[in-house]
C-alpha cells in the first residue's frame, strides 16, 4: 500500500508524532512518504532532545521512507546536498 502524510507544522511534538506514525507505518506497509510542508520543512531545528526529529527521520530515511520537502525549500543548501544522494530518498543531515 502506498501512503502519503504531510506535515506542515512548525510544532516539534506534532513532527516528532508525523515522524513516529511514518516510521510505524513503515513496518506495515511497503511504500510511506512524509511530504514536509511550510515551517514542518525546518525540523532539523525545531528538533530537541524531548522531540529528537532529527534521529526519527535518518531512521525513517534509512528505512526506506521518502522525505520529500516543498518546492520552495530545495533551493536550500542542506536539501540540495540531501537530494544529491538518491532519486526521491533525500537523507537527513545532522
């Protein structure tokens, strides 16, 4: 089954649970994406050590998930380096 969440919060505790349902998702089903939307694009920011997205998401990466960030945010040099690393499975940095 292939499923699709989007995240466009700036709200660690709402990315952080986005990041755990992907991942959850993931070992149910075959293909997840989280597409990141407006601030939920910064999470490597908002990421803390109560909300630690950054580590949900590598592992989200690692487990064969698509992080896909807004248009908008590819313009970016963190994205632009991540996205060099594989056709539609950018990996986070951090």
């Amino acid at each position: 089954m292939k499923v699709t969440l989007m995240a466009c919060s700036g709200d660690p505790e709402i990315l952080w649970n986005a990041f755990r349902m992907g991942n959850l998702m993931l070992e149910q089903m075959d293909d997840v994406t989280i597409f990141l939307n407006g601030p939920s694009v910064n999470y490597q920011i908002l990421a803390s050590e109560r909300y630690p997205l950054t580590n949900l998401a590598k592992l989200f990466t690692l487990s064969e998930g698509a992080l896909l960030p807004e248009a908008s945010s590819l313009t970016s040099t963190a994205w632009r380096k991540d996205i060099t690393k594989g056709p539609n499975r950018p990996t986070c940095t951090g």
